[in-house]
C-alpha cells in the first residue's frame, strides 16, 4: 500500500491506547479511541474516494468480513421499515457498517499490531485497580456499579483474556520477564470482571482458558505449565475469602433448581427473568419464525404470556430477551438469526484458518486474539444482549476490525 507518512500510523497507535486504557475508567470510557479512529478512518475513506484511489482490492482481498458486516446493517435496516421501528434502532448496526473503515485505514497504512502488546495488558490493570477500589475503598455494591455492570465486566473479562494470549505469545518468543508482567495484568482484568459480579462472562475464563493452553501447548514444558497455572489458581483461590463471590454462585444454583421446580417466587430473580426472557423468545420465533415479531410486537407477545401465567410480569421489563441470539431471533425470525450468526461465525472461521497450522509467531498470535475475542463475545451474548448496547457494539465490532486488520497485515508483510 502507498505511504503517506507517519502521521496515520501515530493516530492508529494514540486511538488504540486510548481505548484499552480508557475503556473502563468513564462510563463511557469506550468512546475515546473508537469514535477519534473511526472518524479519521471514515473521513481517510472520503479521501481517497474523492482522489479515485481505488480501495478494490481491499475489499475484494477481505470480501467475507465486508459481505456479512454490510448484510447485518441491511437486514437491521430492512426490519426497521418492516415492523415500523424506531429509525434510531438503526444507530448500533450503521456504526458496525462503517467500522469497516477502520480496516481499510489500518490495511492501506500497513500499521503492525506491536502497540496492543503494551495497551491491552495497561487496559487489563487500570481495570483492575477501579474495581478494587470502588469495591474495597468505596464500598460500593459490586465493580462498575455506576457503569452497566454487566458489560463492563464482560469488558473487563476480554481484557484479561487478551492478556493471557500476549503472554503466551511472549513466552513462545522467549520473552518471559515481560509475559509474567503481562500475566499479573490480565490477572487484574479477570479479577475486575469477577467484583463486578457479573456472572455470565465467568463462564468464559475457564473455556477460553483450556482453549489457549491448546493452540500453545508447545511453549509449555511440564514445569512452565504447572507454574502458570499453579500462579492463577492461587490467584483465583483467594477470591474465596470473598463471601459475594461464592454467594453467586450458589444463588445461580438455587435459582435455576427452584424455577425448574416450578416455584413462581424464583421468577422474580435474575436467573428466573432470564429463563422467562429466554421462553418467550422462543415461544414467539414459533409463532412468526420466519420475519420475527419487532420490538414492540413482541412486548405485546410478552404480555399475552403474563395475562396467561406463562412468565412473571417482572421479566418483561426489559427491552431485550438478555440472549442476543434468542433476542435476534424473536425479533427478526431466521433472516435475522442468520444475520447475527455470520457475524461471529465467518469472522470465528478466518482466525481460525489463520491460526491452526500456523508457523509464523505473529500471524498466530493476532489470529488467536482474534479467535478468544469472537469465542468469549458469544459466551457473553447468551446471557446479555451484548450488542444492543452501545458499549458492546463498540467493543466488538472496532475490536474485531483491529485485530482482523492487523492479520491483514501481518500475512501481507510477514513471510508464512
């Protein structure tokens, strides 16, 4: 791609630091970096339109990831018109759209990914720090309580994960100081995640976590391996001493046996909203399974359930289904559960294909970041609809178009 300076490469750099530093320290930490770098992107795009430089073979080289964003925004727009939605609605589908900018700035400035290494792991510990502090100094209730707490422990989770990989990544290049470095802050990051007590993204840490210790099995010798993870688990053991964090989990336990058993009491808590939530969805996909039912149809559809005692009045107060797939799905039927789906599963598969087999350190580190995002992103969405927030959309689609570009990149200017 052609050079036009350094300037490009600093902003892309400065953007991607502010966004993992800041990602969780304002409640709305996640705008600074996204919105500067997709507003240059966007405005870098123009440019280059306005110069006819053509961007062909950009799109053309990456058309996957290009086909199933665009045709995400076009069903989101389409069911808008149909089911009589708010156009606001549109606001989260059309910012994912034009995300897609960001892969053609990063993939034609041929920026590297060697920032994230220092971002991610300062993101992963600031995270920390705030949650022990607003949780041990400022007594509040839970990390993040001012926040959605929900995401930004979900938030928080990534982080820790993505510092995982920068580890292991940094041991399979004989860098071990700087990985035990990288390790304590993702420790941070798992640790912010777990005070926020938002309990769906736990489920991520143990799965992704089995998952890395798979594709870097070769790094490990037997005494390195039980080390590591000798060193989380004692990490993690301490949180015992916390009786909210094991209260949690016994509350989930409890719940979930009560509301099977049929206590009407249980559909009151968070785990019987969700499974009321996660019924009605289903219950309306039956009935409308091909074009869904809307937004405010389905409120509608709810209440008829409540006038019939199918669910509690208290799991109806939201205005989403708290399972992004179900949620698509009873909203937009199978056009929409398609178009949900292919956006984690054909951006899942390219970081796949990258990645097994791989022999180049660089292509198969930006590639397994790529995967542990869009693995962890789908564990988050079956207990909260993730991207029907702004915090979320941001989160997944500019963080997904970072590292797909970068993987771009590298198998461009890196020999496999």
């Amino acid at each position: 791609m052609h050079n036009i300076g350094v300037f490009p490469k600093l902003f892309i750099n400065a953007s991607i630091f502010l966004f993992f530093s800041l990602l969780l320290v304002f409640p709305k930490g996640y705008n600074y970096g996204s919105t500067a770098l997709l507003i240059l992107s966007v405005l870098f795009l123009c440019y280059l339109l306005y110069k006819r430089v053509s961007i062909s073979t950009i799109v053309k080289q990456n058309k996957a990831i290009f086909v199933v964003t665009t045709f995400y925004f076009f069903v989101s727009l389409f069911f808008i018109f149909f089911h009589g939605e708010k156009i606001n609605l549109i606001d989260n589908p059309l910012r994912a759209f034009l995300f897609l900018s960001v892969i053609i700035f990063v993939v034609y400035n041929s920026v590297k990914f060697d920032f994230l290494i220092y971002s991610i792991p300062l993101g992963a510990f600031i995270s920390g720090v705030i949650a022990l502090y607003q949780y041990y100094i400022l007594n509040l209730e839970s990390a993040f309580y001012s926040q959605m707490k929900i995401q930004s422990g979900d938030m928080a989770m990534s982080l820790g994960l993505f510092s995982f990989v920068i580890a292991f990544h940094l041991l399979d290049i004989n860098k071990t100081k700087l990985a035990v470095l990288v390790i304590i802050s993702g420790i941070f990051g798992i640790l912010a995640s777990l005070l926020s007590f938002a309990r769906g993204g736990w489920i991520a840490f143990p799965l992704v976590l089995i998952f890395l210790f798979a594709l870097y099995n070769s790094i490990f010798s037997k005494k390195t391996f039980a080390i590591t993870l000798i060193t989380i688990l004692l990490s993690f053991s301490l949180l015992s001493l916390n009786d909210k964090v094991t209260e949690r989990v016994v509350v989930i336990q409890k719940q979930l046996l009560a509301y099977v058993g049929g206590y009407k009491i249980s559909k009151v808590d968070s785990v019987g909203e969700r499974l009321d939530m996660w019924y009605a969805g289903v219950k309306a996909l039956q009935e409308h399974p091909i074009f869904g039912w809307g937004t405010r149809g389905l409120d509608v559809y709810k209440k008829s359930l409540v006038e019939k005692g199918e669910i509690n009045s208290a799991s109806i107060g939201y205005s989403h289904l708290h399972n992004q797939f179900i949620d698509e799905l009873a909203k937009k039927g199978i056009v929409g559960g398609i178009a949900i789906l292919s956006i984690f599963i054909v951006p899942l598969y390219l970081f796949y294909r990258k990645a097994v087999g791989q022999l180049n350190k660089r292509i198969k580190f930006i590639s397994i970041l790529g995967i542990v995002h869009v693995l962890s992103m789908i564990i988050y969405c079956m207990s909260q609809s993730f991207l029907a927030h702004n915090s979320g959309n941001i989160f997944y689609f500019f963080v997904l178009f970072l590292f797909y570009a970068f993987m771009v990149n590298e198998s461009a200017i890196t020999p496999e």
